[in-house]
C-alpha cells in the first residue's frame, strides 16, 4: 500500500510538472522566440519481490524545449535576407519618390531648351532674354534640389550604418553574456530552456542587422561570425565592430573590425549589408549618373556659348559652373603630392569614381570596382583617361592613393554664373562679306567656329584669291595666315574658323571675316543652342541630357523594381523558415487544450490511486479493528 | 504539419496587411489614373516617358517656332505685295510720263507723285515684324536699315544676313530676307546688260528693248570684253564696237564686228545681244553696253524723278526717253525680283503649315504613346480593385471564422 501511495504521488506529481508546463506553453503561446516545452517522464525502476518486478511508478526526468538547429539556423538566415530585403526596399522607395516628387528635371530641361527657341524668334528682346536665364535657373534649381535630397541619403545612411553597428554590438555583448550564463547554468545541471531562448532570439536579431554564420560549442555557448568570417561573439566573448570615417572621404561612414581595419566592402546580408550594398549600388552610381548629367549641360551651353556673340558684341562667356571632379587622398598618404583633375572631354566620362595610385614608379588608375584603365602621358605631364586630365605636383611614396569622384557633386554644385541677360550668345560669332569689287560667283555658304578658345578668333581676317585656283587668309597687318590652292566647296580655316563658299571666285575676289558685331539680332547661335536639345553630349556623343536623364530614371525605377520583387521572395523564404520552425517550436492552443485535459484527467486518476490506498488502507484497519 | 497559434495568426495578419498595400495600390492608380506613378512601377516605362514627353515638348517648341516664323513671313509677304502694288504705280506713272503729248508741267507733277511712292517704298523696307524688328535689316538690329541720304538716294544699313526659325530636328527655315537682296541688288537693265545712250549724244538715236538671244556666245563675250562694249556710230550710221580698254571687239574668224544702222533696222545684234535703237545717231554718238550692273529701286525711282523734273529744260526729249526706257528696264528687274522674294517666301510658308500639320498629327500619335505607356486601363484596374478588395474581404472573414475556433470553447 505505500508502494501504492508513492506510485499515486508520483503520478500526481507528474501530471502536475505537466499541468505547469502546459500553463507556461498557454502562457508563451505569444511570446516571440519561445520554444514549446513539455516534460519528459520515464518510468520509475521498482522493487523486485519475488520473481516479480513492479515498476515504481512515474520520474519526470526533465523538461525539454522542443527545438530544431537546422530549422533554427535556416530561420537565422532567412531572417538576413528579410531584414536586408526590407531596407533595401525601403531605401530604394524613398529613392523613387525622391525622384517623382522633386520635381521633373525633363521638363525643366525641355522649358530650358524652349526659351533659346523662343529667343530666336527676337534675339535681342530683353524679356526672352531674361526668360532664358529664369528657365536656366529653375533648371539648376531642379539638379540641385533632386542632388540634395541624393545626399541627405547618404547621410541618412551613414547614421543608420552607425545606428546599426551599435545595435550589433549590444546585440552581440548580451548573446556572449548570455552564453557564460548559460554555460554556468549548464554546469549546475539544469537545462536553461528560457537562456537559450533568449539567446537564439538574440542570435535571429543579431542575423537581422547583418548576415552571419553560428557554430555550437560542447559547453552549449555559440560563437557568431559574419558571413566573411570576422568573430563577433567567441563563447563568452564578443568584438565589437566600430564606425568611422572613409579613408578617402570624411562624409561616408564605414565599418571597422575591433582591430580597426575597414572591412566595409567585406560584409553582406542583413540591415547593414543592405544600407552598404545600396550606398554602393544605387546610390553614388546615382548620384554620379545625375553629375554626368550636369557636366554635360554646362559643358554643352557653355561650349555653344562660346561659338556666339552676346548682345554686348563679345564672344559669350560660360553660362553654368560646375565643381571640378572631386580628389581626395587617401588618408594613408605618405607623400606630398597633390593631385589636381579637371575634366577635358566631357564625352568620355562614365559615371565611376576612380582610384589614382603609385607604385613608386609610375601612376595607376583604377575604377572603385578594381578594373584598371589606361592612362595617357600628355606632351605637357599631366595625365589623361576617360575625359580626365590629371595634374600631379609634389612627390608621391610607394603605395599613396587618390579617389577621383569626377561627376558626384556636380549636379549639387552646377550654378547659374550668367546674371547678365545680354550676356546670352545668340549671334553667330562671326561674318564674312564678298568685297565689293568681287567679279566671281563666289558666296559665303557657311562661316563657322572650329576653335572657341583661339585668342584671335573676332580679330578679323581677309580671304583673298590671288588666283581663281588660290587662296590666302592675312590678318588687318598684312601677315599671312594661311595659303593654300582652293578647289569649289573647300573650308578655308584660320584663326578657330572656317570658311565655306558656293561658287567659283575670280582671281582677286575677296571676303572679309570679321566679329559679328553689325548682326547682333542674328539668332542663329541661340538654334544651335535650342538645338542641343537633341544632341547627344555624353557617351562619345551618343546620349543627350534628357536621355542622361531618362537612363537615370530607369536606373533608379530598376532599383525599386527589383528591391520590391526581392522583398517579395525574401518574405517568402522567411514565412517558409519561420513556418518550419515554428511547426516544431511554436505553442498550438489546441494541442495544449488537449495536453490539459489529458494531464488533468491523469492528474484526477493518480489521486484516485492515492484514494483507493486509503480506502484500502481503512478497509485493511477496520477488519484488523473488527 | 503543426501549426503555431501565434504564427498562425501573424501570418493572418501580414497577408491581410499585403493585400491592403497591393489594394492602395490600386486605388492610388485609379485615383491618380496613372499606372507609373514612381518610376519603380515599370523602369523602362518611365524612361518612355521621359522620352515622349520630351518628345511632345520639342513639338510644342517647334510648333511655336512655326508660329513666329509664320507671323514674320506673313508680314513680309504682305508688305511685298504692298511694295509690288507701289512700284506698278511707279510704271503706270512713268509709262504716262514718256507720252509725247505730256507738258513739262505735268511731266514735274508725275515727278512729285514718285517722290511719294519712293517716300512711301521707304516707309515699306524698313517695316518692322510683331517684336519691333526691322523686318529687311538682315541679322542687323541697332540701325534702321534704309536711311535716306540728302541727295534723295538710299542706304542700306542692314547685313546680308538672314533670320532662321528652328521648326524641326535639324531644320532651319528663313524668316525673313535681308534688304539688301529685296531692294537694292537688284540687276540693272534687261537682267544681263544695260545699253545705254551716250550721255554726249546729239542724234535722235533711243536705246529701245534689248535683250540677250544666245546666252553661250553673249556669256563668252562678255568676259572677254572686260564686261564692257562701246558702239559707236558715224555720220553714215556705220557702227564699230569696242572693249573695255578701247580695243576694237572681232567676230569668230577675227574680224572686226560692225555694219551699218539705220533708223530702218531698228537693232543691231552682235555677240549674242540683240539691241532695239530707233532713231538717227549723230556721228559720235554712242551706246554702251555694260555687263552685271546693279541698281537699288530708290536709285531707278530718283534717275526717273531726277529726268522727269528736269525735262524741258536740261533734259532734251531724246535724253527723256532714253533714261526713262532704261529706268522702267530696271523696275521691271525690281518686280521680278520682289516677285522671286514673294514666291520663295510663299514656299516656305507652305513649308511651314505642312510641317505644323506634321507636328500636329504627330502630337496625337504621341500622346496616344504616352498614355498607353503612362496611362492605367480604367477597366483593368478597377476589376483588379474590386478583385483585391474581394480578396481581402475573404481574408478578415475566414480570420474571423478561423479565430472563434478554439477546443478552449469546448472545454468547461
């Protein structure tokens, strides 16, 4: 009968660890990260007597948390790819409304273009004039405002790069504080199911901010390392990673390891991978394809510019400025060389950014993705690549480096330099009238500018045919620019010009080429600038502005697209990894129902036992009492 | 497979919440009618866009371009026609005054009726378009072009120059033509030469119409003579020629062209020319001929006002008719030549409506572009609306079916 009351109050004790377990499974059902748990029971090894053995009743040898580490890990690493999913996501909408929202740079481009058609139409009217610098201003306006909104996210991302590193090292201290936790716990014998708990959440979190890999521990600690192998949690240990300064660039926020190397271009996965691989990816490409832009705007009006006559009777000066291509030297220089960069052919530029090496014998460009390019010795020592022209001064050490950004603040910083409305070049530059005497059919087809920066260019000149088959070109002193013999339709150039005629010319027929200055309200230079409307500027003259413009919306909507499809799968494979795990770990309510009424029934059959030893018991006193 | 409660019910609610982000998303087309609304929604679309939009922008450009252009050639044409009305007048006027019947006196007044047309002739070249601008200064824009001078005779102070309009990608169109070619170069005479009378004559003899019958044998002449031919006759009408510095003119075999005029003849023909003479030469008297001469209307107008004012007295009726021959020669040059302006200015304005009517057939088809890239089909998305809100619908009531589901409820 005792053995019979122990069984009972082995069973009540049982069925009670796992009611309590069952209250705490109902209780976690929603708490993020708990894993269901349940009790396991063995059977008591009983007493033999005689030959029989009858078992001693019910041992509940521990309660156990029910948990998958394949599932876990998988659930881990679907999470690196949601999180980062997500931010990428967000920032590229951001972007795209960026864009839709700060205003359409076509139609200022267009309105820009329109007002020199308009111009032309009474090219010295004040008023088209000054609409001509007010469209070119809200132009200016436009790249300007749409740059901004560029940069403030960049800075919006160097804050959330800091933002996240500092999560990952809180994140990262408490999973290596947890891990000595649960080590001792281990130690004194107790399975610590909630620690672990807390610490596989950490670990999901932790594999949020970025993508990481785990590997277990026989002591039950873990240790994370990100994808490329840095340690960030080693047991009860873990290295905190830091943020500090671009080498070459103070405004870009970069990641150190605890050793303080940069290992920015080494992680992925994750919130931090993703703000990286945007910044590198989306953003400066962007922000540098918006720059090609600009450079190619005020190149093209300012070159155009320079082939007309203002309404003063000069030759028209630059109508927009843009910074020069930004140079910074890497922090780790060793020399004194500076390097200065200017941009010469607008055509030719991309929209990389460049690293400018020595290997202390001689100089090496590179994109910022690695692929080297070839550079150019010019006769005068500066050096040339990809529309670039670099001017080194000073003496540069093995190893020194420089980052050339040639377009990235360009669209920021393009400004309107032209606040003189008559300052606007719309006459052609230059004239040429058949002297009076000419007895030849010879007529001017075309006088155009070969040269804009030609010092003589509005000096004036006189074309002379000694002979019918002859010509020679002599300044106002006499002095003979050029001679040559002249068949029909042959340009005659001097002086950055060149001259076109239809006709024969008779021997002694002349023309003399002057400034422009008696048809100031001749329009044609302001076509020629309503013309570069079409004119493709960038790309080796394949691309204008507004297709500049058009690759940069595409550019940007593929961003977006492709971010918000990303999502889409990521959030998937999630749900999928979340789904798996949770049909191991996760609490059912109706299984717990269920486990209720079971244990509770047991739990009532167990004191049943305990009633019937007693009853037994009783019956056993009162026939000894009877 | 197990489910999670709490999972089960998360997962609810993300699915509930991505149908309503995929609803407002609808409802945001619908609304804004627009199925790009970021450039995201469909990247290469909204650089289609871009690029039509451009597109129809360089249209409305050109279009307005056209515009101006039209409005500066109508003008032209309009004031063309004036100045061709004016210098009829000016024949009719002149045509009067070569009639024999004509006393000095009126002769005077026909001379103060073309001061008039030449004042009014002014008043034309230097019209100016809807902007202010001289219309015939060339690209010239800080003088008036045509300023008289104090001898009656009229300078250009305009350039050669023409103004273009851009009307399409590439092409330009003139806007106008300089004074200079509509006024003043205008050739002298029959177009080819002019022959006239020598100033000194003392016979009858009048230079009537002449003209050129074989342009190769007059063109090889001409360049060999030095541009110039000089007839002169004898007492007995005998007639020689010579060249510009004097020397005799020959024929093809070398011989020296001449022959004998009489006032039964009535021309002379030689080298390629023919010209009509009547009248009888004095010996001495001369005709010459001179090659690429030019002449601004105003100067023809003034030559005839200068002889009508002075006839009479120092102009003798020979000299009268003579000047008055070769000036009605030269309006006639004028005409045409206002005439060609007219023609070539019509073209271009017929060029320019065809190019409007282009542009304006073009405007539709892009739009048409456009708005098929840009536009959402009000028919698709509003069935895909009310297919999401449906769905969405479906989710909350099986959410609130699934929820009351519990073996808790069954349990007491």
């Amino acid at each position: 009968m005792s053995n019979m009351l122990a069984i009972g109050t082995s069973g009540l004790n049982a069925a009670q660890l796992a009611l309590n377990t069952i209250s705490n499974n109902i209780s976690n059902a929603s708490t993020p990260g708990y894993s269901r748990e349940s009790t396991v029971q063995v059977e008591q090894v009983g007493a033999t007597t005689g030959n029989l053995t009858i078992g001693g009743g019910v041992n509940v040898t521990a309660v156990q948390r029910a948990y998958n580490q394949f599932l876990s890990t998988a659930m881990w690493s679907s999470n690196s790819g949601l999180q980062g999913a997500t931010t990428y996501n967000d920032l590229a909408t951001t972007l795209n409304s960026t864009l839709s929202s700060s205003g359409n740079l076509q139609t200022s481009l267009d309105n820009f273009y329109t007002s020199f058609s308009t111009l032309a139409g009474s090219a010295d009217s004040g008023s088209n004039r000054q609409a001509v610098l007010g469209s070119a201003s809200s132009l200016v306006a436009n790249f300007n405002t749409l740059a901004q909104q560029f940069q403030q996210q960049q800075g919006s991302i160097n804050t959330q790069v800091a933002q996240t590193v500092d999560s990952i090292n809180t994140t990262a201290a408490s999973i290596a504080r947890l891990n000595q936790q649960i080590v001792q716990a281990g130690a004194g014998g107790s399975a610590a199911n909630a620690l672990l708990d807390q610490r596989d959440t950490l670990v999901n979190t932790l594999s949020g901010y970025l993508g990481v890999s785990t590997s277990f521990n026989t002591d039950g600690s873990i240790n994370v390392f990100t994808n490329s192998g840095q340690s960030l949690v080693s047991g009860s240990n873990a290295y905190a990673m830091s943020t500090g300064a671009n080498a070459y660039n103070a405004t870009t926020t970069d990641v150190m390891d605890n050793t303080g190397t940069d290992i920015t271009g080494k992680l992925s996965g994750g919130t931090l991978g993703a703000l990286l691989t945007y910044r590198s990816n989306v953003l400066v490409p962007a922000q540098n394809q918006l720059g090609l832009a600009a450079v190619g705007l005020a190149s093209s009006v300012n070159a155009q510019q320079a082939q007309g006559l203002d309404l003063n009777g000069q030759q028209g000066g630059a109508m927009f400025s843009v910074p020069e291509p930004g140079v910074s030297a890497s922090a780790a220089n060793q020399g004194t060389a500076t390097v200065g960069a200017s941009i010469s052919d607008p055509s030719a530029l991309t929209g990389s950014d460049y690293v400018l090496s020595y290997n202390g014998s001689q100089w090496k460009l590179a994109t910022s993705a690695g692929q080297s390019v070839a550079l150019t010795t010019n006769p005068n020592g500066t050096l040339s690549a990809a529309g670039l022209t670099f001017n080194v001064s000073g003496t540069a050490q093995a190893g020194d480096s420089y980052k050339i950004e040639p377009t990235r603040n360009a669209a920021s910083g393009i400004s309107l330099s032209m606040t003189d409305p008559n300052g606007i070049a719309a006459a052609a530059a230059l004239t040429a009238n058949p002297a009076s005497g000419n007895t030849g059919s010879a007529a001017l087809a075309s006088i155009k500018v070969t040269d804009s920066t030609n010092p003589n260019l509005l000096s004036g000149a006189t074309v002379s045919f000694p002979t019918a088959g002859s010509y020679q070109v002599t300044n106002s002193s006499g002095t003979v620019l050029a001679s040559g013999s002249y068949g029909s339709g042959q340009a005659i150039g001097a002086n950055g010009w060149s001259l076109t005629l239809t006709g024969t010319p008779a021997a002694g027929d002349s023309f003399a080429v002057a400034a422009n200055t008696a048809g100031l309200a001749d329009n044609s230079n302001a076509l020629s600038l309503a013309a570069l409307s079409n004119q493709g500027v960038l790309n080796g003259g394949k691309t204008s502005i507004i297709d500049a413009y058009a690759n940069l919306t595409t550019q940007i909507g593929d961003a977006g697209s492709q971010a918000q499809s990303d999502l889409t799968v990521q959030t998937a494979l999630n749900n999928q990894a979340v789904s798996s795990q949770q049909s191991v770990a996760g609490v059912n309510l109706d299984q717990e129902a269920s486990n209720m009424v079971q244990y509770q029934q047991a739990y009532q059959a167990a004191a049943h036992i305990i009633s019937t030893a007693q009853a037994l018991f009783s019956s056993l006193l009162s026939a000894i009492g009877a | 497979m197990r489910i999670s409660t709490y999972w089960h019910y998360q997962q609810s609610v993300a699915t509930m919440l991505s149908q309503e982000s995929a609803l407002a998303q609808t409802q945001n087309q619908v609304s804004t009618g627009k199925s790009i609304n970021v450039a995201s929604d469909n990247p290469t679309g909204a650089a289609q866009v871009v690029s039509i939009d451009h597109t129809l922008a360089q249209n409305d450009s050109y279009t307005s371009g056209i515009n101006a252009a039209n409005t500066r050639l109508s003008t032209e044409t309009s004031t063309l026609s004036s100045v061709t009305n004016l210098l009829d007048r000016a024949q009719s006027l002149a045509l009067s005054a070569m009639d024999g019947s004509m006393s000095a006196q009126n002769r005077a007044s026909i001379a103060g009726n073309l001061v008039q047309v030449r004042n009014q002739l002014l008043q034309y070249a230097n019209t100016t378009d809807s902007n202010g601008n001289a219309l015939f200064a060339g690209t010239s824009n800080d003088k008036v072009p045509f300023v008289q001078n104090a001898d009656g005779s009229v300078s250009y102070q305009g350039n050669t120059a023409q103004q273009m309009a851009l009307i399409g990608n590439g092409l330009q169109i003139p806007t106008g033509d300089a004074g200079s070619a509509v006024f003043m170069d205008i050739p002298a005479g029959n177009g080819s030469f002019v022959a006239s009378a020598g100033s000194a004559n003392t016979g009858t003899l009048v230079v009537g119409s002449n003209s050129v019958t074989d342009p190769t044998a007059w063109k090889s002449a001409e360049s060999a003579a030095g541009g110039q031919f000089t007839i002169s006759f004898d007492a007995s009408g005998n007639w020689s020629v010579t060249d510009a510095s004097g020397n005799p003119v020959n024929d093809t075999s070398g011989n020296p062209i001449g022959g004998t005029y009489s006032s039964n003849t009535g021309s002379i023909s030689f080298d390629g020319m023919s010209i009509g003479l009547s009248g009888t030469p004095a010996a001495g008297d001369t005709v010459t001929v001179q090659a690429n001469q030019k002449q601004d209307i105003f100067g023809t107008l003034n030559q005839m006002i200068n002889a009508l004012q002075g006839a009479g007295g120092s102009t003798s009726d020979t000299q009268l008719t003579n000047t008055m021959n070769r000036q009605l020669e030269s309006l006639d040059q004028a005409l045409g030549t206002i005439n060609n302006v007219q023609v070539q200015v019509g073209g271009r304005i017929n060029e320019l409506n065809q190019q409007s009517t282009a542009y304006s057939s073009l405007g539709v088809t892009y739009q048409s572009a456009l708005s098929s890239v840009q536009n959402v089909d009000a028919y698709s998305a509003i069935s895909n609306l009310s297919l999401q809100s449906a769905a969405l619908q479906a989710s909350q009531q099986t959410f609130a079916a699934v929820k009351s589901l519990s073996l808790f409820n069954y349990l007491n």
